[in-house]
C-alpha cells in the first residue's frame, strides 16, 4: 500500500472516530494557514536553505550544511512522534532510504519533541537515518513553516489530550510546524518543497526520489 492510501485510509477512520464539531475547526485551522501569512513566509523552490545545527537522539549536533557535503539533503519535518500520520511518513521514509543513499543523498527528519522523545519516534519506527530535535523551534521557524495555536485550536487538541507545550518541552509553547519536506541540492539550494498545510497530506518519496535522479542528471 502506497503513503497516499495509507494516509488516506487513516484520514477515513478519524473522520469515524472525531466529533464533528472538532473537525470543523482542524479543516478551519488549515485553511488559515493555507491562506494566511505562513503560505508567505515558507521557504520555496529557489530559496537558499538556512544553516541548522540540531542534536540527534544521542545528544549529538548535526551540522545540515556538514551533510550537504556529500551531496542532496532531504529535510523532512513532523510534528511528532504523537501524530499518526507523521509516523506514516517517517516509515514510508525508511522504505526508500537504500534508493536515497544510492542517489547520493541524506535525509534528516526534524521535529520540536524533546531528544527523548525523538528517541522513541526513532525506535519505535525503525528508523535509520538522523532524527534530530528542534526544541525552540529555531530550525522551523528558519524555514518559515511555524504557526501559533488560536484559542479555538488548543480546544481541540485538548479534546484530543494532547498536551503540545509538554510534547514540544516548551513551556507555554502552543506552536508546530507545517509537515513540510524539502529537497536541498548540495550547493544549498532548495530544488523540491512540499509545503502543503494540511497535516494529513504528505509529500511521495517517490517524488522525492525522482527529483534527486533529475538533480543528478543535471550534474
């Protein structure tokens, strides 16, 4: 089964599950973000990407542009290891991770979870390749992709008895990033964002993957 009907299958079942009135106020949230001021400040095609500096699940920092040495970056974020679709992601991720390092490439996945957490994320997906944690949100708001909770919006993760300062080990910090994913060539560039805001979309690594095969036939 393929990311998109795996996440399309799951979307189904919380639409089962969600009280209504709840789920207005998601599809309200995304809408906002898709036509409010974050769809400015995202990075995008064409865009140089910012040098970032995060420590990985073994408290160790990871310099992006170190990686960017070897080749492509694929900068990837979730929200956290809470969120059901962004582990859809993160697995579908490590599926392709032997076509990605054959393409010359790496991939890094970032989030705002505390490094214990990420270590779990980590763990419990099986995941190989760099995990790093974002707490402060520095690298996210670098990219753009950071948006602040309404009133209405901490309602509802409320009602899911998701506590996002705690899972974020901000206090007071109602705050996450847009589930994006970029594709950074080696001379920093951004050649590939999928910047969609609503959090249950995806980006196909089969997309990735065909734009690291036509950045290297470029070459």
């Amino acid at each position: 089964m393929s990311l998109k009907e795996q996440l399309a299958e799951f979307r189904e079942g919380w639409r089962k599950r969600v009280p209504a009135d709840r789920q207005a106020i998601m599809e309200r949230h995304i809408e906002q973000l898709r036509t409010g001021e974050l769809a400015k400040t995202m990075l995008k095609v064409g865009d140089m990407a910012p040098s970032v500096v995060l420590n990985n699940v073994k408290g160790q920092p990871v310099n992006l542009g170190d990686l960017l040495k070897s080749g492509p970056l694929i900068v990837t974020f979730y929200r956290g290891g809470w969120c059901p679709y962004c582990n859809l992601e993160l697995k579908a991720f490590q599926d392709v991770l032997p076509q990605i390092k054959a393409a010359g490439a790496s991939l890094v996945a970032i989030s705002p979870e505390k490094p214990d957490d990420s270590l779990s994320t980590s763990e419990k997906n099986a995941l190989t390749f760099e995990v790093l944690s974002d707490v402060g949100q520095k690298a996210g708001r670098a990219f753009g992709l950071v948006y602040e909770f309404t009133d209405e919006l901490k309602s509802a993760y409320n009602g899911f008895n998701l506590d996002i300062p705690g899972k974020n080990g901000c206090a007071d910090e109602w705050a996450l990033p847009v589930s994006a994913t970029y594709v950074i060539a080696s001379n920093g560039r951004i050649i590939y964002a999928n910047t969609d805001t609503d959090y249950r979309d995806r980006a196909d690594p089969r997309d990735v993957l065909a734009v690291l095969a036509k950045d290297a036939a470029a070459a």
